[in-house]
C-alpha cells in the first residue's frame, strides 16, 4: 500500500511539474487576421460553442471560424474544419467548463497533465523487460523526450492521452478480470474516441487481447455518447461531419483551410510521393493498398487469426496510407515497441533496430535535415513490417508448441 501511495505521488508529481513546464503561458495568441492557438484550445472553443453557446453546425468550417473570432477577438481568415466525432466533444466537455468557469490556461494545464501522467502510468505499468535493462531506458527516455512528444505535449494534441490509454488497454486485458478491471478497461476503450481511428484501434485491441464483449461494451458505449451529443447538434450532423472530412482530402484545398495546411510533416504515401506522382493519382494508389490492408485486416478477423493480431494490421496500414494523418498521430506507433520489449518477443540487435527507426519517426524535425520526407516515412514501414513479423512470428512459435507433443508423456 506504502509502495502504490509513493508510485502514484511520483506520477502525480512529475505530471505536475512537467505540466507547469509545457503548458504555453498563452494558449492563444489573437491578432489581425491570424490566430495563433493551441489545437487543445481549438477543440475546447468547438466543445464550448457546442454545449454552452448553441453551435449546432460545428462541423461547417464557416462556423468554427465565427466561433474562434467570437472567443478569441480576432478577425482571423483561416481555420481548420473541426473534424472530430462526438464522441470527441463529450470527452471535451469536463475542459470546456474548466475553460468557461476559469480559464483557457487552467483547462490545458489539467489536460497537459493528466495526458503525461497517464502517459507515464502506462508506461511504468507495462514493465519493460528487455533482454538489457538499458534499452528499455533508453527507449523510454527516447520516447518522452522526442521531438514529437514533446511538440504533442505543447499543442494539446490527445495522441498523447490515447497512446497512454491504449497502452493500458493492452495490458490489463490479458490479467484476470475483476468488476474494477473490466471497468477500467471500458473506460480507457471509451476514453480513445477522439477521433475514429483511435476508436477502431481501441476496439480491435480490446477484441484481440481480451474479448468480443469487451469490444461491444465499448462500441455501445460510443453509440450511447454520440446519441447524447446529437441532441447539440444539427439534425444534418452526420452529412455536415462527412463534408468536413472531405476537405482534408480534396484538391485544391479550401481556400479557408489551405492556409493553414503543411503536407510536409505528414508521413504517409499520398503526401510524401505527391510531388512524384501528383497528388491525386498518389491517392489513388494509397487507396489501393488500403483496400488491400482492409482485405487482410477482415480476413485475419473471420480466420481469427492472431498472425499478425488485427490492430496491428489496422495500425500499419492506417499510419502508412491514412490521405491526412499528422505528425503528432505517429506517437501511436510507440504501442508496438513497449510490448515488444515488455514480452522480450526480439533479440537486443533487433530491438535497437526498431527504436533507432522509431526514433527516426519521432524526431522527424532533426532527421527530415539529413533524409527528407521519403526518407522517414520509409523508416517508418521498415518500422511497421518489421513489428508485424515480429508478432507473426512468435505467434506462430507459441501455436507450435501448442501442438507440439509432450515429451513427458511419450514412453
């Protein structure tokens, strides 16, 4: 009991203190005709104008714009369409009210610190056992202090959270459930709806480690929250969300939304062979191999086949192929690393291998200077398709030995 007192009070006191340390004194800065924020106070000012100020079209880029000029006085030009589920707006809700009852800055400090102290939690919980004790540390030190990280940590982004979440998920769905268990592992599922493919991530982990119950109990939960956000929204919800989407594919981009748009920290196909091919026909092969990823992902789920587990064959093709994912969102690919090294499933040379390309990945910033874009997104599938050998091949190992004869009982 003396020892989980002490653990909890570290967590807490570094995530204080780091909060302290990220949590830029001014979430946002107005000015004539552009609006430096935060995308944690993006969302929170979306979450606001939803549940305390009547914004039922959240999801036309017209009325984001509005409702960041109102909040932040400023006659800003350009947004981003605010694309994120209801689900993804009800988890806001406890930061909007901190937000309106004090301030802006108080709700991303809690935020900046409840992402890093689960984050950390998960972390230390998955007990990183690495043939060498100091891989393990330097892997965790090159995840907390990468470039990504940090830079996730500073604009409020949830990769962070959801990475800490889906991490705990993992792990606790192998150990024997108890009422307190199995809620906290709805819980950290439900936690992960940010944005959809964290939800689906969240599902196929859940379904994979633990079982299909637990997977339904989480998805009923995403209907449950998304039917009680609907009553916020404009009865054409579904149709003004699947608008906002397209514009982070559509070429040319909207003149709102261009202004504002880097393809040059995305890491995926479309974006990092769009001056090779051009960018549509780039799409369109990008769309093909996701097409393929998809195929395998539902034929492993009706073989129920764990060679490779599903999520990550969601994962792999998702991060490689997804026409829009930020740089932020490749803090996820840290999820395959810690249970690698927790389960000592790779040998020392491999796993140094694999945290030399992750941190290619998660330091893009230095790297981009010596490989460029391509060069870093091919670490990252050398990355990826190294991870799923990985797996397929020490669960092909664990089957065989399930089948193999028992020795003992040959006379």
């Amino acid at each position: 009991m003396k020892k989980n007192i002490i653990f909890f009070a570290l967590i807490f006191s570094v995530s204080f203190f780091s909060a302290l340390l990220l949590t830029p004194p001014q979430v946002a800065i107005p000015g004539y005709k552009q609006l430096t924020l935060s995308d944690f106070a993006f969302c929170i000012t979306a979450a606001q104008g939803v549940f305390f100020e009547g914004a039922e079209h959240i999801y036309v880029i017209g009325e984001i714009r509005n409702l960041l000029r109102l909040h932040f006085e400023s006659t800003l030009q350009h947004a981003m369409p605010f694309a994120h589920p209801p689900t993804a707006l009800f988890l806001f809700f406890p930061f909007a009210l901190l937000a309106s009852k004090i301030s802006l800055y108080s709700a991303q400090f809690v935020w900046t610190m409840l992402s890093i102290g689960i984050f950390l939690y998960a972390l230390s919980l998955s007990r990183l056992q690495s043939r060498s004790k100091l891989i393990s540390l330097v892997a965790i030190l090159t995840i907390l202090f990468s470039k990504t990280t940090i830079n996730t940590v500073l604009i409020g982004q949830s990769s962070l959270i959801v990475t800490g979440l889906l991490i705990l998920l993992y792990d606790l769905a192998k150990n024997k459930q108890t009422l307190a268990t199995t809620t906290l592992l709805i819980f950290s599922g439900i936690c992960c709806g940010f944005k959809p493919h964290y939800a689906l991530l969240a599902l196929l982990i859940a379904q994979q480690r633990h079982s299909l119950s637990l997977a339904l109990k989480i998805l009923l939960g995403y209907l449950s929250i998304t039917l009680f956000v609907t009553f916020f929204l404009s009865p054409n919800w579904i149709y003004e969300w699947l608008q906002s989407l397209k514009l982070f594919t559509a070429e040319p981009k909207n003149p709102l939304f261009q202004a504002v748009f880097d393809p040059k920290i995305m890491f995926t196909f479309a974006q990092v062979t769009r001056d090779l091919f051009g960018y549509l026909p780039a799409l369109r092969i990008s769309n093909a191999f996701s097409s393929l990823g998809l195929l395998i992902l539902v034929t492993q789920l009706f073989r129920n086949s764990r060679t490779p587990p599903a999520w990550l064959i969601f994962l792999s093709t998702y991060w490689l192929f997804s026409p829009y994912l930020n740089y932020y969102e490749d803090l996820v690919l840290v999820i395959p690393l810690v249970m690698i090294l927790r389960d000592q499933l790779a040998s020392r040379r491999l796993s140094i291998c694999l945290l030399f390309l992750l941190s290619i990945v998660l330091n893009y910033q230095i790297f981009a200077l010596l490989i460029a874009q391509q060069g870093i997104y091919l670490a990252k599938v050398i990355y990826l398709l190294t991870c799923c050998w990985i797996f397929s091949s020490t669960t092909d190992e664990i089957e065989a030995s399930k089948l193999a004869p028992d020795p003992s009982r040959i006379s």
